[in-house]
C-alpha cells in the first residue's frame, strides 16, 4: 500500500518545477523546497506513464478490497496515532540518509524509490493508520478519548466505507454525549516565557515510558504546559538527530491529499 503512496507523491512532485518556474522565472533548485520535496521531484522525472497507472490500478483494487471488508464489518476501529505526539523539533528523517536524498543523480529509479520509503518510514511509524482512508478516499473520524498520564491527547480512528459519514457522525455523537470525549483546554493566552526551561528540567527528570490511561474527567486543562511535553527517547529509534524538521511530513500530507482526492475522483469516473 506505501508503495503505492510514495510513488504517486513521486510522479505529482514535477508540478513543483512548474510553479518554480511560473514564479521564479527559473528551474526548481534544492534550497526552493524542503528535502524530502526535492527527492521526490527527483524521482518522479524517472516514472513512467506505466508506473503511476500500476499505483492507481493497486489502489483502486485495494478500495474493492475494503469495501467488501466493510459489507460484513460497517465500522473499524484504529488508533489515531501509534504515539503521543513528538517534541515540536522531533525530527524524522535519519541523518545517514540526508546526503542520498540531496543527490540522487546516480541512484537508478528502483534505488530512488526505496531511499523515498525509508525516509518516510519513521514518520509512518508513528502514524501508520490514516493512510488506509487518504488512499482509499472512504471517510474516518477521530475522536478524543484518551490522554496520557503526561498529558499528552491520544485519539480513536472510526473507519467506514465510502458515503457512509453519516455513520461516522452518529459514532461521534454516541462519544459526545456519554462524555467520553477528554479534550486539552488552554487556561492561558500565552504561554509561559521559562517554558524551554522548565522542559528541559522535566524531560530529565521523566525518565519512565508513557503510559496511556483514560482521564476520568470531561476536560483537562493546560495548567501547566511543561508537564505536557515528551522526550525523544520516548519515541521510536530514529536518528533524530539530522538536520530536517517533522514539517515536511506535514507538508506532503497536504500537498498528497489534494492529489488523492482529485485522482480518487477521477478514477471513480472512469469507472461508472
């Protein structure tokens, strides 16, 4: 299923030397963009026509697949994230593989595929449920059901086939008026001016894995801000110290669910 989701973001990469051009009067060139849009730029100009036709055909079989599961089963049930969320300077790409994915030049086509797949893999990592719904166009909802003992949200991922949201929203609903929803809210505007500070002193002093229990109460506040912060040893092994930050995953997924969604429909006509 990655495949299929790294080489289509690979063959949507060139528009970017599009627009470079359009707005820069000049060639796409490596400082422009983030390091993982560059290697993907670089990839994409060696597929084929044949390559990114096979992803789709992949995906659209898989679609067929999860509608069929969700015939017999209306609803699935995931993690919205495997971890808390990382420190805002977590970074996922490992460092060994920042040099390859700034030169690819003598790196063949299957070679560049592989290296885009390993660099995304510590990211997957810590999210590998939502793709399922952004490759397949059927809708999820995720709900705040969970916070960790350092404060940190986790949330439940509800799954169902295509047009059936309004599932989705009675699911929501049924949370909601339980009260089984246990949202962060902020007490202050601001936030505290020692807060690097009072992080760093925390970080050394929490040392034990999360946990992750339910809040016994409606709503959490964020009294204290620090408390809410995690460690890079609480997350998987992932070279986290390289040069590249966690908003180029961020910036693909946005850029990769406009084009999903636009290949998603016009796969669905080519099929009625």
């Amino acid at each position: 299923m990655m495949h299929y989701y790294y080489t289509i973001a690979a063959s949507a990469a060139p528009s970017i030397n599009f627009m470079a051009q359009q707005s820069l009067k000049r060639p796409l060139q490596k400082d422009d963009v983030e390091l993982l849009s560059w290697a993907l730029y670089q990839t994409g100009k060696d597929l084929s026509k044949d390559d990114v036709d096979k992803a789709w055909e992949g995906i659209a079989k898989l679609t067929k697949q999860l509608n069929q599961f969700y015939q017999k089963y209306p609803i699935f049930l995931t993690p919205t994230t495997a971890y808390p969320a990382p420190p805002a300077d977590y970074h996922h790409i490992p460092q060994e593989l920042v040099a390859q994915l700034s030169d690819m030049s003598q790196l063949s086509k299957h070679e560049k595929l592989d290296l885009i797949y390993r660099q995304w893999l510590p990211a997957w990592t810590l999210t590998p449920f939502t793709q399922l719904a952004n490759l397949t166009g059927t809708p999820s909802l995720s709900l705040p059901t969970y916070v960790t003992t350092s404060g940190l949200p986790l949330g439940l991922l509800v799954n169902s086939s295509a047009h059936n949201d309004g599932l989705l929203l009675q699911m929501g609903e049924l949370f909601e008026k339980a009260n089984r929803f246990h949202i962060l809210t902020a007490v202050h505007k601001a936030l505290p001016t020692n807060l690097s500070q009072e992080t760093q002193t925390r970080t050394k002093k929490t040392k034990n894995q999360q946990e992750i229990s339910p809040v016994s109460y409606h709503t959490k506040s964020w009294t204290r801000y620090a408390s809410f912060q995690t460690s890079h040893n609480k997350l998987p092994q992932t070279s986290e110290d390289n040069s590249q930050g966690i908003s180029v995953a961020a910036y693909v997924s946005l850029f990769l669910g406009t084009l999903f969604l636009a290949g998603s429909a016009s796969k669905q006509k080519e099929t009625h």
